[in-house]
C-alpha cells in the first residue's frame, strides 16, 4: 500500500498532467527498480524553465544599481554642496580681457605692479581684493574675445594668435595652476594661503568678457548668428570648467561701450548699442540654461550695463564732470589741458579710469554681500 504522500504526489501528477517540484531533499534520487528514470517529484532547475533568467536578473541588479547610486549621489551632491557665502571666499579667480587684466606672469605668478592695468590705477579685481584681503588669480589677457577664431582676431604668425583668448585662458593657463601644476607652482600657490585652505565653496570664479567680440564683429553680417556662435563656445568653456570642479561664477556682462569716445557721437552708435543688448540678451539665456542642467552650481550676473549707464546719468554726484572724452595725452596733461583724472569717466577711447573701477568694486562687493 502506498503511504499518504505518495498517493498525493501521484494523484496530483495525474490532475495537473505534469510533474510537481518538491522542495524534499529525500526525493533527489531514486533507487530499485526507478534506477535511472527520472525522478518527476526531483527539484528542477528553474533556469533550465527560463534559459534567460540570468541574464533578466543581471540586468534587473544593474538597473538598481544604477537608480540607486544616482539617487546616493544626487543626495550626497545635495547634502555636501554648500550654497554660496561671500564670508567664506578667500580666492577669486578671474577670466577676460583689459577691463580684468593684470598680466599675471605665469613662471613667478606675479603681477606686473600694482597699477598696470587699462585704467590707469588699480583696476576692479584690485580694488575688489584690497576690500575682501581675497588672494586674486587673475587670467584675463588684454584684447580677449572669448575665442580668436569666430571673430577673426589677427594673427602675426601661423597659427600664433595675437593674444590670449578667454579660451586659451580657460584649457591652458588654468590648468597650469589648478589642474596639473608643477612642484614650483604647486609650492607658490601654497605660499598664499598660510592661515586658510583654498577649496571650490572658497573661490568664486569670475568672467568678463565680450567687449572685444563685439567691437571685432559689430559691422557683420549676421551678427546674431555670430553671437549664438559665440555663446556656444562660451558655454563649452563654462561646463570644461564645471568638469574640473568650477562651480561658483559670476558672469559680468557688456558695458554700455557706445557711450564710451570710440563710438559716442559717431555714426555707428546705435549699431553698437543695439549689439551690445543682443549679446547681454543672448548671455543672460545662457547663464538661465546652465542654472537650469546644473542646480548644484551657482552662476550670478553682475551688471555693468546698468551699473556703467547708473554711474553716467549721475556723474555730478560723483564728481565727474566728463562722461564724453578723455585726456588724449596723460603724460602732459597741463600742457593738453587736463582735467583732473578724477573727473573723467574714460581714460582714453575705450577703457574707464581707475576711480570707476573702485566704485564698481564697492558695488561689486554689495551685490555679493547680497546674494
């Protein structure tokens, strides 16, 4: 007589028609004479049911894996990321051209003196460190578009540009002090932070830039397309920036350079204004894009259109008494009739005196205080 169990396992074996998986370790073998049929009550495999099973599930892990490692990260970015605090900068890193330059020398990393600049006196990235004691890497070239190449900048020889591009400054002399320094470099950027430590929640990295690209292309054709161009290369320079761990900007846009004597009063005025607005227009989208694809990073817009035009409108209360010209020989300015250079705005065709510097410092250092 057949015991209760395997009159069970029989009768459901002939109900369903098909073999039932039992999970007794007793029922892996059979002996006497079943010796070598196989056994229907045996624990099969259930990869040989379902040949890609493996697969499935190696698959299935590594979506997981995925979901989940991207969730830790965006949490740890989140949790780790401090938003910006003007108390805890101590360096300020500076991109751009003869509004910014201080023509670093890049084997001392020492600055030609102290009012070298095109203002004729400290220019605002001094006055900006004199007010904060912040240590001022300063990149910025004379003449600097963001690229050589879209606005056709003169080249003396083959393919040696003529100055140093705001993309030179970014993919070369960047990287030869932030990224991959040598000993000598690496030993005197330590020399400026005794009592502190440089880290990325300490530096804010500032980029003025356009003025050029502007006044080499202003008379093209197609100026917008030029400056969609422009703001393409622009922001690849800005997320090659973010890859080595630049997160804390701060965008200053164009001037009012149509009120400067180059273009005040000639015939090309509105032409210049008109491309002026379109860049900011077209810079103040990109600056919206990147806040938007990298919500961990921080971009502000500093602007020296309406802070320039502000400065303007109300020289008397300043003291400017000339908005419009400019002393055309500083080294004999009795003999030229002069004007104390206090009074000007411009201290030559293009560039603002140092005096417009400090005060833009001083509303630089407000806005940041600011935000």
């Amino acid at each position: 007589m057949e015991s209760s169990n395997t009159a069970e396992r029989t009768r459901l074996i002939n109900d369903n028609e098909q073999p039932v998986t039992y999970c007794d370790e007793e029922l892996h073998t059979i002996e006497g004479d079943f010796a070598g049929v196989t056994n229907p009550y045996k624990r099969r495999d259930k990869s040989e049911d379902h040949p890609l099973s493996k697969v499935q599930k190696m698959h299935l892990f590594l979506l997981v894996f995925t979901f989940l490692s991207t969730c830790v990260y965006v949490a740890l970015t989140k949790s780790l990321y401090k938003p910006f605090e003007f108390d805890r900068i101590n360096t300020v890193i500076s991109f751009g051209d003869s509004y910014t330059t201080r023509y670093l020398n890049m084997d001392s990393l020492t600055y030609a003196c102290r009012n070298c600049t095109s203002a004729g006196g400290p220019n605002w990235v001094i006055y900006l460190t004199d007010a904060t004691r912040w240590v001022s890497w300063d990149f910025a070239y004379n003449s600097a578009p963001v690229n050589n190449s879209i606005v056709k900048q003169v080249y003396i020889f083959i393919n040696v540009p003529t100055v140093t591009d705001v993309s030179t400054q970014v993919r070369s002399l960047y990287p030869k002090l932030f990224v991959s320094p040598t000993e000598k470099i690496a030993n005197i950027i330590a020399s400026q932070y005794v009592d502190t430590v440089r880290t990325q929640q300490s530096t804010l990295t500032t980029i003025w830039v356009g003025i050029n690209d502007i006044g080499l292309t202003h008379d093209w054709n197609d100026t917008d397309a030029i400056d969609i161009e422009i703001m393409q290369k622009y922001r690849v320079l800005i997320e090659e920036l973010l890859e080595k761990g630049v997160f804390q900007f701060m965008f200053i846009n164009v001037p009012p350079i149509d009120r400067a004597p180059m273009w005040h009063n000639k015939s090309n005025q509105k032409l210049i204004r008109s491309r002026v607005k379109a860049y900011n227009k077209k810079l103040k989208e990109m600056i919206k894009t990147l806040r938007t694809s990298h919500s961990a990073a921080t971009f502000f817009q500093y602007n020296a259109w309406d802070f320039f035009n502000g400065l303007m409108d109300h020289a008397k209360d300043y003291n400017m008494t000339d908005i419009d010209t400019f002393c055309p020989d500083w080294s004999h300015p009795v003999e030229r009739n002069c004007k104390p250079i206090g009074e000007y705005f411009w201290l030559n065709n293009l560039h603002p005196t140092f005096r417009v510097h400090k005060l833009m410092a001083q509303d630089v250092v407000k806005y940041l205080r600011s935000q």
